[in-house]
C-alpha cells in the first residue's frame, strides 16, 4: 500500500470528484479529495468506512495557498503524487447580458485560476513521478452558447490544458482534458432543475477520468470529450 499511486483531486467530496475518487480506491490507489464543506467531506469519508487510503483536505480551490498546503499535506500524509485531478468548478446558471454579476468573480476563479494554482503547486511532485494532470472543462468549452460566461470559463480551461502540455511534455507529465456533456451532479442545484433528456451519471464521467489516469507510461491521451447519447450539442 505505501508503493500504490497517489492522486489529488479537488471538488472530490461530491458528484464526478467523488465518483472519481471512490473508482481510484478501488483499484487500489490512495487518494486525497478537497472541498469547501467540511461536512461534506466528512460525509463522504463516513460513506467509504474512512479507508486508511483516504485524505480528505477542506479548502478552497481557488486560493493558492490553500491550495499548496493540499498538495503538501498529501505528500506528508501518502509520500508520493501520481496525479491531480482539477474538478473543481461550478456555474451562476445566467448570461453576460441579463445575469447578476455578484456570482461571476467566484466562478471564474474557482473555474479557470483554480486549475492554475492545482498545476502550479503540485507539477515539482509531478515532474518526480512523470504523473498526469487532468483537467475538468466542458463540451461548453468547444461549443458556444449564448451569453454563455460558464462556457467561456470552460474555454478558457481548454486553452489551459494545451497550453500547459506543450510546456510540463518535456518533463514527462501528461496532460488530459476531460470535457463532459450534461452530467447528473450536484453541478445543477444552482440550476433549480435537471436539464431535460438523458444525462450521464458522475459514474460515467469518473469512467473515462480513472481511463486517462491508468494510460500506460509514454500514452499521453490529451482530449476526451463524453456526452451522454441524445445531447446533440
């Protein structure tokens, strides 16, 4: 158990991270999860049994130094780190032209600086590993929708993660943008209401995830976009 890999995920307490996070302990890995809530976190550790290969680390995804002493806690707690996995993210539900600008700085941050600070903070543990990183956009980051500022975050992360492959490439890191369709999480509390038709569950979504992470050494898989069948943009 102290040889097996180690991944850090965050927003890992709920939907897609947690999904995740349950799927990487079963094959064996150890695992780290952040979130906001406390009482989330430790909901989904109660849910498990708190496994020994479990850390879970309340902060927020969007502070740097939070975020550092996430990556940090897990090399102390597990000794190693084998991937990041920068979930997360969520959506104010409104557009440029008619929605409440209170809600857009956090969203921005969490969504496009916090995938930032996650490469920045851990890519030294990174390099020692030749991990991989991945990245939680969007098919809203391929197609546009209008007024749509979640889906301009979402671009933004699919520039980011090209961007930082051309440069941690050298190192032997992978870098993999996964970008999914309408997903069943948590993600549309905010919303009011599911979104009508077939949806994929977080299961799914964490199938394809744990699929990029368990890639062989030298297979640098770096865009994977999933849609549940019916969602035809």
């Amino acid at each position: 158990m102290t040889d097996s890999p180690v991944a850090l995920i965050t927003g890992g307490g709920s939907g897609i991270g947690a999904a995740a996070a349950r799927q990487l302990l079963d094959d064996g890995w150890r695992v780290a999860v952040t979130g906001r809530g406390e009482r989330r976190l430790r909901g989904f550790a109660e849910e498990l049994g708190a496994p020994d290969g479990l850390l879970t680390i309340q902060g927020n995804a969007a502070e740097y130094e939070q975020v550092r002493a996430a990556v940090e806690a897990t090399l102390k707690e597990f000794g190693r780190l084998d991937t990041v996995v920068a979930n997360a993210g969520f959506a104010t539900h409104d557009t440029v032209a008619e929605g409440d600008p209170a809600g857009w700085t956090e969203m921005v941050l969490t969504n496009v600086l916090g995938p930032a600070l996650l490469i920045r903070a851990s890519i030294d543990a990174l390099k020692e590993t030749r991990g991989r990183i991945v990245l939680v956009g969007s098919v809203a980051g391929f197609v546009h929708g209008p007024g749509n500022l979640y889906g301009a975050t979402k671009w933004a992360v699919t520039g980011l993660a090209e961007n930082t492959r051309r440069q941690v490439t050298e190192w032997g890191v992978g870098v993999t943008l996964i970008a999914p369709g309408r997903v069943e999480t948590p993600f549309w509390d905010s919303y009011g209401s599911l979104p009508p038709g077939h949806l994929l569950t977080a299961d799914q979504l964490a199938d394809s995830i744990v699929w990029a992470i368990r890639q062989p050494a030298g297979v640098d898989v770096n865009t994977v976009v999933v849609r549940p069948i019916g969602q035809p943009n």
